[in-house]
C-alpha cells in the first residue's frame, strides 16, 4: 500500500507539480496586482469624488490604470490626465446678472453671454470646489471666449477676474 502511495509515477507527477508552482505562483500574482489595480482605482475615484465637487462620470473618465502588470514587470500603475481641471467642470462658468441702475436704452445686453436688455454682468455666480465647502461668488470675474477649443464640451471657455481699479 504505501509502494502504491509512493511510487516512482506518483513521485514524479509530484516533482513536475513543484517545478511549475514558481510559474503558476507568479501568474496568480500577475492577476492578483491587476485586480488590486483596477481596485484602487476604484478607491481613488471614491476618494477624489468624496473631497471634491466633480461628477464621478469626470472623475472616472480621467483616472485610469495605464499600466497592468506583466511577467516580465510585476508593477501597476495608476494615472490621471495630465492636463489640469478648469474650474468649469466645478460649476463657475454661469455669468451673474444684476439689473442695471442705470436706464434700459443704455445696456444692451450680450446674447452671446445670455444678458438680457438692461441687464449688466456681476462677475461669475458661486461654486464650490471641495464638496464639504461652502460656494464663493468672483464678484470681479468674467468670462472669455477663446478661439480654440470646444464650444459644445466648454473648452473654449476661460475665467479671469478683474484686480485693482
């Protein structure tokens, strides 16, 4: 029985099972750091949008895992766009209209800016940037339109705000 047990064949079988647990041991690491990967991605996303006023659709969009792990390279990594927000996507691209004191044949109005007649611009209307924040006005601020970009996804949208006098 234990000639059975042990045998030359049984031996064998398992000295190829011990040979090939350093391959196998090594691609369950590859899958295991993928799925860790595709997992803090997760977290960060979560985390990002739990600090920040972002919709998670931007957030998720812009972070992803660029590199996955290899046999060869046993790394992930994880990476968010280069380029930096603009604080469009956080909500201060609307122009604040205040009425005019002065009289309604003197203003115009801007149809580009959606200023009615005898209306005047008041600087950008309040955002917030950290979602537990509280959402602050540019009194002096206005829009620009710029010639490149997107007009359909605003990236031909710019913010400045006027210092001094």
């Amino acid at each position: 029985m234990a000639n059975d047990l042990f045998g030359t064949a049984v031996l064998s079988q398992f000295a190829d099972q011990l040979r090939r647990t350093p391959v196998k041991a090594k691609q369950a690491l590859v899958v295991a750091l993928n799925a860790g990967g595709v997992f803090a991605r997760q977290l960060g996303v979560d985390q990002i949008f739990s600090e920040l006023n972002l919709q998670r659709t931007y957030i998720d969009q812009r972070l992803e895992v660029t590199r996955e792990a290899t046999q060869g390279d046993l790394s992930v990594v994880i990476s968010g766009r280069a380029r930096p927000t603009t604080l469009r996507s956080y909500g201060g691209d609307k122009i604040a209209i205040a009425a005019a004191k002065s009289p309604r044949r003197k203003l115009k109005g801007d149809k580009r800016r959606r200023i009615a007649k005898g209306q005047k611009a008041a600087g950008i209307k309040a955002f917030k940037i950290k979602r537990s924040g509280t959402a602050q006005k540019w009194a002096g601020g206005f829009i620009v339109y710029l010639h490149r970009g997107n007009a359909n996804d605003g990236s031909n949208v710019a913010m400045a705000i006027r210092t001094g006098t």
